[in-house]
C-alpha cells in the first residue's frame, strides 16, 4: 500500500483569528482557500514558507482550516472534546485495492470509496484519516458504490 501524506484538518471558530495566529504569528503562507456556499464553509490551506512552492503543488503537507459559517442567527459551532481536529488525510494508488487490504486487516471502512475517490477510516483512538484516490476518482464499483456508511468519520 503507497501513501503520501496531505494535510491535517482542524476546524476554527473565527476564522481571522485563526489567521492571525497560522500566518500573522506562526509564520505559515496561505496556499489555497475555498469558498463552499452551498455547504456554508470554507477551506484555507497552509504551509511553511519553506514548503509554499511545493504546495501549491499538492507536494507538501498542509494545515487545512475549515470554517463552518455561522447560522442564520449569527451563532456559530463551538468545538469540544477533540471536536475542532478533523481528520488526517493520505492519498493512495488505488482507493479500492486499499480499502481492500485494509478490511482485509479487519479495519472498518466508516466511509466506503462509493464514488471511487474518498473513504474515511479511524484508528484505534478515534482519529478519522481520509484516503483519497491519486489522480482522477476510479468508475464507482461494487461493492464499494452500494456499501453503507458506518458510524461517523
């Protein structure tokens, strides 16, 4: 099984806050940012100023803050009990020899590859870790396409 580590994501209450702290006082350059209005979030992107060039080619790993907007009452999710940290991400060769092997190895797919691109798994301690297909997603096939979800990720 190839893996290539992608990013860590952690979700942020105040987003400008968050900023400042990653870039203003961290050090760390924005490399992208996505704006999801149909989903109401957003996706900043960040590395070291040593990894930027590198990045902005998927060659480094990254920090990825997402933003979830605030309500229509103006009040936004407060994170608890590990709730801000969200997965760690690793893109592999092939999304359904991996998840293969890995239930092969008795690890839970919680989130099967149903479009040939993303499954999510967990460690023994909860920790959600998203694989994503290398390159374009594969033909949806079974018995991925058809496989339910199981518990959260």
């Amino acid at each position: 099984m190839s893996l290539e580590y992608l990013h860590t994501m952690v979700r942020v209450e105040d987003l400008d806050a968050s900023l400042d702290f990653y870039i203003g006082k961290l050090g760390l350059v924005e490399i992208r940012r996505n704006e999801v209005e149909s989903g109401r979030y957003t996706l900043v992107f960040l590395a070291a100023p040593h990894d930027e060039e590198r990045a902005k080619h998927n060659k480094a790993p990254m920090v990825e803050l997402t933003y979830n907007w605030p309500d229509e009452d103006g009040k936004t999710e407060s994170y608890s009990g590990g709730r801000n940290f969200g997965h760690l991400a690793y893109r592999v060769d092939n999304i359904y020899e991996t998840c293969q092997s890995l239930m092969d190895a008795g690890i839970t797919i919680n989130r099967p590859p149903h479009d040939g691109n993303m499954a999510f798994i967990k460690s023994p301690d909860g920790i959600s870790i998203e694989l994503l297909q290398k390159g374009d997603a594969l033909e949806p096939q079974e018995p991925w396409a058809s496989m339910e979800n199981t518990g959260s990720w």
